[in-house]
C-alpha cells in the first residue's frame, strides 16, 4: 500500500463521517479556538471502527493538522484511512477521503480565549481530491460560536458546504462538555445534516476527553447515526498533541 493510500476511506458511506470541519476529537464539530502562532496541534485517531448496516470498516488513521501561522488563525489539512473489511472480490479496500485544507480565523476573543462572552470563529476551504472515493473539488464555509462557563462549555456550528458531487449541504451541531478542571471531562454531541440530492443525517455521540497534561489529551467516543433508514454505530479513540514548531512573536 502506497503512502496516499495510508489514509482512506468508503465514499458510500461519507456522509456519515465526520464533517471536513472537524477539528476538535472526537466530534464532528468543533470550537472557536486555534493553534497559537508557532503551534502545531495533531489530533490523531490512530484506530476506530465503524459498522453500517451492510459493511464494516477499519478507521486506521484519521488525521487532523492544525498550524497556527498568524494570532488568531491556523492552517488545518486533515484526511481519513478507512479499510473495508467486508468487500467484494475486485474492490478496493483502501481510500483516502474526507480530506480538506482549510483556514481558519478568530473573529471574536472570548471566553475560550479568557476574554468575556462568546468567542466566534470562521473555517472555509476547499474539499480536496480524494484516492478510490468521489471525484472532483468542493468547498465549504462553518462558522462556530463556543461559550465556556465554569460547570460547562458549548459549541455551536453551522455550516454550508458544497460537495464534490456538486450537492448543496447544510449541516447543525452542537458539543457539550464537562467541567474543565476534571482530568476526564465527559462530552456529548449531536448533529443533523442534509445533503439536497443525497441523504439526511441524524447523529449522536458520547464521550469523554482525559487532559493527560499541557499539550497531550486523550478521546473516546462511541456514537450513533441515523443515514435515511439505515444506522450506522462507531468507536472512535484517539488523542490530541500540541507541540511548538517556532517561537511566537
């Protein structure tokens, strides 16, 4: 397997996957943070898997690279590996999608920035090719609302994608967390999306992040999805690390 292919996954079954926003394990949402100058954060889910109700996949790895390049803006790649584990004689197991560059912007300092009120950010970029998935570029723009009180924080995204098949996509989520003081924070999420000429998504998932120390935090997430008239059940795992590439100004 060459190393593009190290990354993949079943265009089938896309929508069902985490949104090209995502950045923030293990949801398909995110917050309205980014990397400080300098910064390079991965956030890694180096084994999951999911089960849809006529196949099973391996997600080994999925992968998130946010840089912070600017005060209050970051550079995010990100790509999934899923591998088919039961195929017909001929299919490819092994694509790569899900995969994105995006440019994401602060708008507003608040609390998730230990300023006042809401903090709100912008993410917008294209969908990039894919290997053995869909063909063809689309874009997509999500803007994100967080609010951190003391016993909880919530993050609200809406988000407009055009898709690589040229559909117009809507999607609505929301993340709550735990207090951020706990080591291990327990996190719930829930989505619907509509993807006009294709499929409807109702999702939920819970789960808990382990802030192991500064910079290293570990996931676990096991969620449930609705695709039209079929499920689809998932466990993700993975963690998130944070490191220093360059001294910020």
């Amino acid at each position: 397997m060459n190393s593009a292919a190290a990354i993949v996954i079943f265009p089938c079954i896309a929508v069902a996957l985490p949104r090209p926003a995502f950045a923030y394990r293990p949801f398909d949402s995110t917050d309205a943070a980014v990397a400080e100058k300098g910064d390079l954060e991965l956030e890694l889910g180096p084994l999951g898997f999911l089960k849809t109700d006529a196949d099973r996949f391996l997600v080994a790895p999925a992968a998130i690279f946010n840089l912070g390049i600017a005060r209050d803006l970051e550079l995010v790649l990100q790509g999934r590996h899923f591998i088919l584990l039961d195929g017909m004689a001929g299919e490819s197991r092994f694509r790569l999608v899900d995969t994105g560059l995006f440019l994401k912007g602060v708008l507003r300092e608040g609390s998730l920035q230990e300023r006042h009120g809401p903090s709100v950010a912008l993410e917008l970029g294209p969908l990039l090719p894919t290997i053995n998935g869909e063909s063809g570029i689309g874009a997509t723009a999500t803007l994100i609302v967080s609010q951190h009180w003391k016993p909880v924080t919530l993050h609200v995204n809406g988000e407009v994608t055009l898709t690589r098949a040229g559909n117009l996509d809507l999607f609505g989520g929301a993340i709550l967390e735990g207090p951020r003081e706990w080591a291990v924070r327990p996190a719930v999420e829930a989505f619907v999306e509509r993807e006009f000429g294709a499929a409807s998504v109702v999702s939920g998932l819970a789960g808990a992040i382990w802030q192991l120390k500064e910079g290293l935090a570990f996931d676990l997430g096991l969620r449930a999805a609705r695709v039209d008239t079929n499920t689809a059940l998932e466990v993700r795992a993975g963690l998130t690390w944070a490191a220093s590439l360059w001294r910020s100004q």
